[in-house]
C-alpha cells in the first residue's frame, strides 16, 4: 500500500509535509515520519487516515489498495 500513497501524493504533487498539514487540518494528528513509514511499508495506516487522504486525492479506495490482491505477495 505504501508505493500507492507515495504515487497518489506525487500525483497530486504534495510533499510529505504539506500532506501531513492537509490531514491535521482534517483531524488527522500526523506528522511526516509517521507518513514516511506508511509510505515506505513500516507502519500499518489508520482508518481515519485513509478516509480523510480519500477526501483529499478525491479517489476511490481502491485506488489506494491497487495492485495488493495478486498472488505473489
């Protein structure tokens, strides 16, 4: 999941930074080395996390689980 939050953010062009300030604007108590370890596959992501990045990328959930079904993981 972390390589679709790193591309999701880059899509948008946000750093880490100006993310995690985005989501404590929405609640979210995050700051960005707790955002690098869920990027980087270290830390599993909170719900309320992942609800309030859908808000913020105007995507669906899948878009953040794409690729995590296939066999080989």
């Amino acid at each position: 999941m972390g390589g679709n939050l790193k591309r999701l953010r880059e899509a948008h062009k946000l750093s880490q930074e100006k993310l995690c300030a985005m989501l404590q604007l929405r609640g979210c108590d995050i700051g960005r080395t707790t955002y690098a370890k869920y990027e980087a596959g270290q830390l599993n992501i909170r719900a309320s996390v992942l609800i309030a990045l859908k808000h913020i990328y105007e995507c669906t959930y899948d878009e953040f689980f794409a690729g995590l079904d296939q066999e080989d993981i």
